[in-house]
C-alpha cells in the first residue's frame, strides 16, 4: 500500500514537472519518452546521480529527476559523496531494487522509480569529566567502549578518529527504512584507571550534546527510603554493614534518600535507624543500584488501628438490634 501510494505521488510529481519545465520548450527539445526518479534513503540533499553521463542532483527532500528521449537501455550510476560535513560521512549501500553497484545497467519504461540507500559514520567527540568536575584531557585515555542497540561492541582507541555508525538501512518490505543507530557507554580505559559513564542513558554519535564521563569505575547505590502506606519521605539515617564486617551510620537527606559512590564490590546489609518498622535488606554489589526500603511508621500504624476500630464498630452496630 505504502509503495503504490509513493509510486502515485510521484507520478503527481513528475506531472507538474512536465507542465512547468518541459511542455513550454516543447517545441525546441526532443519529445520526452521516460522519466527516471531517484529518492535518497535517509533524505539527502546534493546527492550527484548520471544518466548516460549526465548528470542530476538531489534535491532538499533527496528526490533527483532526470527525463530522457529514448526508453530501453541506459547506465545509472552515482558520485558517492565521502562526506557531506567535516563530521560526517556516506557509505553507499544499494539501489532498492536489490543492485549494489554503485555504476549499473537500467532498462527505462516511460517511469521509473528507484530509491538509493545510504549509510551514514559521524565522528564522536565526547567531553570527559572526573569526579571532580575537572576536565579529563583525552591525552589521558587509552580507549572507550561502546555497544550499540544491536548489541554490537566497539572499542575506540585514542590514537584514532572515533567514527560510529550513525544510520543503517533497513528493508521490512519493498521500500528501504533508515534507522538511527543508538548506542551506550561500556568503560573508559585511562592511564591510571578505568572510569564509568555518570549516565547511562542511550546516545546518538551525531547529536552535538556532549556525553559526561565520571570515574573511577567502582559501583554506587542510590537508596529511597518511603512510608509503606503514604509513601512520603523518611528521615532518620541508616546502618550500612560492608563486605569486611564494618558498619557505618549514614543519615538520610529531607528527602529521605542517600548516595554512597566509589564502593567495593561485593555483599552488603541496609538496616533503617529510624522510627517506625522495618527488615534489614542484604544486597550486592557489583554495578550502580536503586534501592527503596519501605517502613511501617507509627503513624501507619495508627491509622490502621483506627481502620480496624472502625470496622469493629460497625460491626457491633449492624448486630444491635
């Protein structure tokens, strides 16, 4: 449906082409027996395609148009641009009709719809910050790890460009699809030490954010500690026991959380040391955690003794007679 309705579109294109550009000179060039479209895949502008030599370029939404006189055999091909800004480059994949070359043969009907199909590589330029909010030059980096949404893994060393795929091609159905190419940080190997990336959330090599690295690569917990019933913050403090058998006194934030970065892996035990009930929750450590403990305060259970006074009198009421 989606093809027939593309083909339809541009039919309407080359329709109002021919009214605009071609019928007025009709009289002077050649009768106009096919006309070749190309759509770029993403949308590319200044893409340079040939027929038979001539040249026709893509236009602002990658559509390139050329009309020729004779139908039959012809030669297709492209000028595959390295790049189209300093950081970014173009690797071309194939024609929609299954041809990869970028140089081939084409037999011409009066219309002929093609989609040419492109990869794209952006170079990442990530800023790096330690801890301390200080930058970290990258003369101090040895290599960063990356993985992509596929799963893939690439390792950047520092004496290199750091070029990441941007954009693959995909092909559900007749018609390509360009798809964005996510990705999130694995480690940063540095001279002294590895360090971890202060988020973890997915980025894209060609947005101009930069991504914020923070180190060294020990793991941290986060803790939330809530009212059972209401939910609302709980203050106090709470009793961390370590994996060597120590125990330390941590108070909690107004909103009832805390931040322990840069701990040894391995297992822990949280006990709240405020009013109300609760377990101590042994965890382990290996990577960054959230941890929410969850406290019966008094006032829980207040309002549950009048719940069930509540009910225990409406009880004794429907029984009087």
């Amino acid at each position: 449906m989606g093809l027939a309705l593309a083909r339809i579109l541009s039919g309407v294109l080359v329709g109002i082409y021919c009214l605009l550009f071609v019928a007025p000179h009709a009289r002077a060039e050649p009768a106009i027996k096919a006309v070749v479209m190309v759509q770029t895949v993403p949308q590319l502008a200044g893409i340079r395609f040939t027929l038979d030599g001539r040249s026709f370029v893509s236009d602002d939404h990658g559509l390139a148009l050329i009309t020729v006189a004779d139908t039959g055999r012809h030669v297709l091909g492209l000028d595959p641009p390295e790049r189209l800004k300093g950081d970014m480059r173009l690797a071309f994949e194939g024609w929609s009709d299954g041809t990869t070359s970028a140089r081939r043969d084409i037999t011409l009907e009066s219309f002929t719809f093609l989609e040419a199909g492109f990869n794209s590589s952006y170079l990442w330029n990530p800023s790096f910050i330690d801890r301390q909010g200080d930058r970290l030059g990258t003369a101090k980096i040895d290599s960063v790890t990356v993985v992509d949404d596929l799963g893939n893994r690439f390792v950047l060393q520092a004496d290199e460009p750091w070029w990441l795929p941007g954009s693959r091609i995909m092909t559900p159905r007749a018609r390509f699809h360009s798809e964005k190419i996510t990705y999130r940080l694995g480690k940063v190997a540095t001279h002294e030490t590895d360090v971890e990336a202060s988020t973890h959330e997915p980025f894209f090599p060609g947005s101009s954010k930069p991504v914020i690295l923070a180190g060294p690569a020990f793991p941290s917990v986060h803790i939330r500690v809530r009212d059972a019933l209401f939910g609302s913050p709980i203050s106090g403090s709470v009793l961390i026991r370590y994996p060597d058998g120590q125990i330390q006194r941590h108070p909690l934030d107004r909103q009832g959380t805390l931040e322990l970065a840069s701990l040894s892996r391995g297992n822990y035990t949280l006990t709240l040391d405020a009013p109300g009930l609760s377990r101590s929750r042994p965890f382990l450590m290996y990577h960054r955690q959230e941890l929410q403990l969850l406290v019966v305060s008094y006032v829980d259970i207040a309002v549950a003794a009048l719940v069930l006074l509540a009910a225990a009198g409406a009880t004794v009421l429907r029984r009087l007679p």
